[in-house]
C-alpha cells in the first residue's frame, strides 16, 4: 500500500510505501530528485522497485508512476515482520505492478522547484522556479525576514533585476544595489540565480551574499513509455 502526501502549488511529494506490517517512510520525490528507488521486506513478502513523480504542464495532468515487483504468498498470509522468511521450494511468481498511483490536474500556477535558505540572521532567500511560455523557465525572487516578505521579482534568461532601495527590517538591511540575474538549465550544465553586490547588515554584522543564489538541473526526461493508465497488478511469469 502507498500513502500519499502532495503539495498542491509545488511539484514536490513525499510517499510512505506499506507492506504488511513494515513500513518505509519519507521518499520524496520532486523536480531535483523526481524517481526514487525503493525495497521493502516483511516476512516472506517482499516488493522491491521505483517511484516516479510526472508533472506536466497545466491544464494537462500530472502523475506518480511506480515501476514494482512483489513478491510472496498471494494471501498475505506471512507479509510480517515476525513471520519467517521464506522456505526452500519453489516461491510463487513474482507479479509486476506498474502504473499510475494517483493523478491530478496540474494547477494554473505550478512551481516546479522551491529553493528557500538563510543567507544572514533571520534573512532568507526563496527562489522558486516557474514554467515560462516563451523561455521555458523564470525564477520569483524573495527576500524574507522570518515569515515577513521583504522584496520579490521575477527574473528570466531576458530579464535582471536591481534592488533600487535599502529593505529594513528590524534589525536587518539588505543594501541597495544588489543585481541579480538567471541562467536557465541545459542537458550541460545547471541554471542558477546569481547575485552581485548582495550586502547584508544584520546585529551589526556586514555580510556579502553574492554568488549563486540556489541552482537546479535541467527538466527530468519523460515518462517510460507503455501503455499502463493505472497502477494494477500485472501478471508475473
């Protein structure tokens, strides 16, 4: 069994794999790590393979595949951790099980990646990566204090930015003058924000944040093809 957790304006989700009693948490799948292997034993049970996140782009839908072989007794009847292992003689077929394990419709605003770190003190950096019609890719640019949001912009391969003013927060000032730029990903090298004259004040303290702000790959291929619509159980031979 699989549960399930996604965010809905992100393409980001996280699933928990189950087989009788044994439980495998935390396999998180999104835009830098969107496949995921995975193995799990319980007894005499055992299901061994792949999680695939496929987000594309709205209005079309988007998807979780897992590409998996289970194996054991086809009742369930020793999938225990407690159980013993299986015994000699020939085990039962493996059965193939692939397909897609949920689907949803892309939202209209879809980050494909969210990038959020501290770069001085309490001020945080949030990039958030974006499909764009005509160059594929832009960046939302944020500075935040805590939860408060201080700037944001938006950048492309065509478009920089310029912080005009001082943002003071508290304690904290983040000088004006900062310029900042984005390369986007190639099947060669990563995309990334970059910052120049990124300076930062905080309790006192002057911080040069410039340089590569967060980077990321280039899109993941597409799906394996074949004609699976659902996850069901395909027979083994």
């Amino acid at each position: 069994m699989f549960q399930l957790f996604l965010d809905p304006g992100v393409a980001r989700a996280t699933v928990t794999v189950q087989l009788g009693d044994a439980t495998m948490n935390g396999v998180t799948l999104d835009y830098r790590q969107p496949a995921s292997p995975f193995s799990l034993a319980a007894g005499a049970c055992r299901i061994d393979g792949s999680l695939m996140l496929r987000v594309n782009e709205a209005p079309s839908v988007s998807t979780i595949y897992v590409d998996a072989v289970v194996t054991g007794p086809a009742d369930g009847s020793t999938c225990s951790i407690a159980a013993p292992a299986a015994q000699s003689g020939a085990p039962p077929p493996p059965t193939a099980f692939r397909g897609d394990l949920v689907q949803w419709r892309t939202p209209e605003r879809l980050v494909l990646m969210r990038d959020r770190h501290i770069v001085a003190g309490m001020i945080a950096v949030q990039v958030d990566v974006v499909p764009n019609a005509a160059e594929g890719q832009a960046v939302e640019l944020s500075f935040f204090n805590g939860s408060q949001l201080l700037w944001s912009t938006v950048l492309s391969q065509t478009r920089e930015a310029t912080l005009l003013e001082d943002l003071v927060s508290g304690t904290s000032l983040i000088k004006a003058g900062a310029r900042f730029t984005m390369t986007p990903p190639t099947a060669a090298a990563t995309g990334n924000v970059r910052a120049v004259g990124l300076t930062i004040f905080t309790g006192g303290t002057s911080v040069d944040a410039s340089g590569v702000l967060s980077s990321w790959p280039a899109p993941p291929p597409g799906p394996p093809p074949g004609p699976d619509n659902a996850a069901a159980p395909q027979g083994g031979s």
